[in-house]
C-alpha cells in the first residue's frame, strides 16, 4: 500500500460545489469535466462526484482528515465560507487536534494538525 491518495465527495451540484471547494482550498482544479472535478491538495486528491442523491443521507461513519497548521482558524474560516458545525476543535493528545465540519452538500470535512506526522 502506498497511502491515501483520493477523497471524493459527492454533490448535487457540482459547478457549486467546485466553486466552494476553490475557496476551501485556495487552489483551481487540475481536471474539471462534467462528470468529475479533480483538485490536487498538497499532493492528495480531492475529487467531486456529481450525485443525484438528497444531502440529509449523507454518511459520518468514515471522515478524511485535512492537514492544517491552525485548526480552529481553519475551522472558523470554513464556518464563514458557509460550512456547518460538526465537531468542534479539541486536542485528542500529544498537541494532534482535530475539528470537522460538514460542506453545504452534507459531506463531513475533516480538519486535523498533526505535529508528528511525515510523509514517507
């Protein structure tokens, strides 16, 4: 295995939905066709997948975490960008602190800092 290397989230409306996730990540995609739009995140993949599904049946029982350096600033941010409450930022240990939000689509947004972790 080499390690995560796509997260998709699905979307009604996927020229809404690449528009928001242009300002979540400050970034344009790299590949943006009707069926599929491709964001390179710091060498990871965040993918959008056009739905036909309602957003209240959306899953929380599997959460992608984002790196960040200031959780509760990204957290805030998201919130202002029209994101909702999920779980609020904590320390869980050793200064790992996490929060999680969920896009206007319902998907769950992770957020994590993590100062022990590398890439290999």
């Amino acid at each position: 295995m080499h390690g995560l290397r796509t997260v998709i989230y699905h979307v009604p409306d996927v020229d809404a939905a690449k528009l928001w996730y242009e300002k979540v990540t400050g970034i344009k995609p790299y590949f943006d066709q009707p069926f599929y739009v491709g964001f390179n995140v710091g060498g990871y993949e965040l993918g959008l997948h056009p739905s036909e599904e309602k957003t209240q049946s959306r899953t929380t029982n599997v959460v992608a975490y984002w790196g960040v350096d200031d959780v509760q600033k990204e957290y805030k941010r998201l919130l202002s960008l029209g994101a909702k409450e999920h779980e609020a930022p904590q320390e869980v240990g050793e200064g790992i602190v996490v929060a999680a939000v969920k896009d206007p689509w319902n998907n769950v947004f992770g957020l994590i800092y993590n100062p022990h972790f590398k890439l290999t």
